[in-house]
C-alpha cells in the first residue's frame, strides 16, 4: 500500500516515520522545498517523487499535511491528478475543508483531525476522521495509526476539533477572567481551592497552566476563535464564544510584549497591573 | 455556649438540628413565623425567645440565615442588641454581607458562606468565614460543623462562593452554546466524548446535567450573574460574565415554560427548535 504525503513539517514527518517503521510504502515530493527538509526526507528512507502531480498519480493514500493557509492550494494543484483516496489532515475549519475537498475530482476524499498532540503521541495520536471515504481510511490502523470514523459528512471532523478546542479556550478566559478578580481581592488561592472542590483533582495545576499558556499564546488564540465564531454563527449568536475571542484580544494587548513562560500566574497579573498604571 | 439563628429555614433548621444532637444550645425566635416553621421548632427541642431583641441578647454565637433579601433589614433590626458574634450566612454579595453587618454595633461579625449542600450534607456542609471574629466562630466545629477561616477581611467569604459559581456557571454556559450548535450538526455525541478525553471521567455525565440544569434554572441563573457581574467589573470588564448572563438571559427567553425537568439535554434542543421555526 503506497501512502504519500503533501508536505514534509512536524506531522508529517512525525506520522511517515512511523509507518515507515511499520513496514507501509510511504512517499513525498521534495521539490523546491527547503534543506533540512530536504534531509528529512532522505534520511528517513522515503520514496521520493520529482513533482506532486507523479506523487498524486502514484498513491493509494495521499494526505496532505501542509500549512493550514495552504490547504485549498495545495489541493487545488493536485485535484485532477488524484488516483487513490485523498485526506485532509490539516487544522482548518469545516468549511475550508469542504473547499479543499471540492478540488479532488475522482470525489474520493475524506477530512481529518489530529485530537491531542503528534509531538506528544507521534503516529499514535488520535485522529477522527469524517467523509466519503473515511472507511477506507481505516486501513492505515494496520501501520499503527489511531484513527477512528465520526461521521461521513466532510467537515464532521474539523467541526468537532474546532468545538472541542473553543470549549476548552473559553474554560482558559472563564479561569482567567475570575481568577484576575480574585487575585486582585487577595484571595487567588482560596478561591482556586474552592473551585478545585467541584472541579476535582488536578484542577489546581491545569487551571494555573491555562492561565500562563492564555498570556502567551493570545494572539493566535484570538484569531483561531475567528474561525470557532463563524462555525458557532451558524446556529446561534455565539455569545460565550465571541467573549472568549474578544477576551484574548484584550489579554493580547495587555501583556503583549511578556517576553518569556512565566514561571507563576500571579507574574503575569503583576505584568497586567503595572502596564495599567502607567497608561 | 448559646447559638442562636435569625430564621429559621432549610439551612438554619438542618444546622440546628445537627447542633442540638452534637449537644449545643440552640435558640431561636418564631414569632410571626409560619405555622409550620414554628412546629419544626418545637418538635426540635429548641429554646424559643419571645422576640429577636431577647435572641440577640442572650446568645455567644448569632446566626443570620434568613431570605437574601431579608440580610440587611435583620441586621438593622438587632444591630444594637447583639451581645456575642454575629455571623452572616446568607447566600448575598460581599458588598450586601458589609452593608449587613455594619449594622451591628459591637462589631463582632464574620461573613460565611456555604460552599456545597447543606440539604445533602447537613452539619457537615462546608462553610467558609471571614472577617473580624472569623476565628471564634471556629468554636462551633467543636459541635461537629465544618467551618474554614478563609480571610479576615468581611466579604472575603461571600466572594469566593461568589467566583467559584460565576466560573461554574459560565462552563455551562459554555457547554450549551458548544454543543447546541454540535447538535445542530448531529455530532453532539461525538463532541461529547472527545472533549471528554481531555476533560477526563464523568465528563459526559456533568455535561448532560449541567445542560439541564442551565435550562431549568436559567431565570435565577440570569439574576444571579448581575451579583458577578457588579463584583468582577470593578477589576476588569468582565467580558466572559457579562456574556455568561446574556446567555442565561436569552435562555430563559428561549425555553422558557419548559415545564418539567427533561430527561435528555436533547429534549431542550428540541424545544428551543420548535420555538424557533414558531417565530
């Protein structure tokens, strides 16, 4: 079985070791990409195609693992080439999914999502799948994948990757918004206590990461809840979730600049309150 | 050592209750009272005094435990009378439990606040106090309640129980707009069970009841966020309660006459459906 991916980054890459390791027949083009891809590639022991059209004619299963912004182009230069079943596996929204698909012409497609971490899990990571031929997707379990089928509708996938990932962001503005509070009033950490109470073991150590990891990644924090606010429109006013969007725009904007991890929540609330008394 | 409760409702009988039968001398005042609260107090063996002046007059420990809205009217009444401590145990805002117990003029008052049930665990329910005779109220665990001293600052109590239900209730805000529109697409099940993976065991199960529960209660949820709102918007804007009580706000206006308490968070959808294709 000859398995091709569309893009050589840390997914990728990750995932084609795997299944090489496996015994699966795994291919990509390297074409105009940088070096130490390039060495990637060549050290790995892949089948190495001279263009995406021989790669596309050449696959049971081509995935495409590009960058997000990528996605539609990528397919949309491969679409009239594709021979076998075509997945995508980047981090889209459901309609950017469905855009990316409608380019592959032979229809034989289905969308992906990576649930957890590649870094983490490598070819073990969880990876729900929706779509025409998301059955047939199935078949790389064989090499040691963790795929599972939620639906057959493209989108289905990216949807519940997206719904899940703007749950858990509006958990982080929630923590972050009543702990600012009670940080202020002096009472953070009976309060966090109190939560923990309900909320139940481990609470304290998540509910302290959310908080550092909102202050440093807000920017892209805010602009991946763009794309949850438009999916959430669809149905509702999508209240909590434009909250949570304006929230790490403001929270970028206070501590913009922080420089580095910090090392406990209350530093980034320290940072906060000094930035607004100088303004 | 003398305790006395102003009122005499589910919280303060079940409290008096467990302190009489840990041996404690319980007082309380039932004139102009019910009927039936005044059977409870006799069936109880308690000491009844002819008038709330008498009450305050006579005990170590005065606990008010009226209606919310009743904390500062009582307060004024016995201000002047109150011989020992005086602690306020109403479910009120910090700035309403300082209003209240500024009323009384010896000033030995503590603000508490039950965190938890006292309909399911009774004495044992856990209450957190702060303020200026914090300390001494500790003596009543002697008699098998479960009181922590959390600050010594009045209102320190109240606002933790304040925050801690501002944060609960904003996650099921969360996860109704979440999975409404997960529902809508008919991945409601799926989204469930992979936000679950994360969220970890008896996710789905709390989920479910807190979507009901956000249904059923989402008038006095929508009130209740005002008291949030009023204490968290004096350190930021307060963007993720103030959305919180929106969307309890629109839900009320939504299912509102929903009648009996639904088996099935899809039930609720369903309504909120129906109503929708109405308009």
């Amino acid at each position: 079985m000859k398995i091709g991916f569309l893009g050589f980054g840390e997914v990728a890459s990750t995932l084609a070791e795997g299944l090489l390791s496996n015994g699966a027949d795994v291919f990509t083009c390297v074409e105009g990409r940088s070096l130490k891809t390039k060495e990637i590639a060549e050290e790995t022991a892949l089948n190495l195609c001279k263009s995406n059209q021989e790669l596309a004619e050449s696959c049971d299963f081509l995935i495409s693992a590009v960058t997000p912004s990528q996605a539609v182009k990528i397919s949309k230069e491969v679409g009239k080439y594709v021979k076998g079943i075509y997945i995508d596996i980047n981090n889209i929204s459901p309609s950017t999914a469905e855009e990316a698909l409608s380019h592959i012409e032979n229809g034989k497609t289905a969308d992906a999502s990576i649930i957890g971490s590649v870094r983490k899990n490598g070819l073990n990571a969880h990876i729900l799948v929706s779509g025409p031929c998301a059955k047939q997707f199935l078949e790389l379990n064989q090499y040691g994948m963790n795929i599972t089928v939620v639906g057959n509708e493209i989108g289905h996938a990216s949807a519940i990757k997206l719904l899940r990932s703007s749950f858990t962001k509006g958990i982080s503005a929630l923590l972050f918004e009543t702990l600012y509070s009670a940080y202020k009033m002096g009472i953070d950490e009976e309060t966090l206590e109190y939560i923990a109470e309900t909320e139940g073991g481990g609470f304290r150590e998540s509910a302290v990461s959310r908080i550092i990891s909102s202050a440093v990644h807000s920017r892209r924090r805010a602009e991946e809840m763009e794309e949850v606010i438009g999916l959430i429109s669809k149905n509702s006013d999508a209240k909590m979730s434009k909250a949570t969007g304006e929230f790490f725009k403001q929270i970028y904007g206070e501590i913009n600049g922080i420089g580095k991890r910090p090392e406990d929540y209350k530093e980034i609330f320290e940072i906060m309150d000094n930035k607004n008394r100088k303004k």
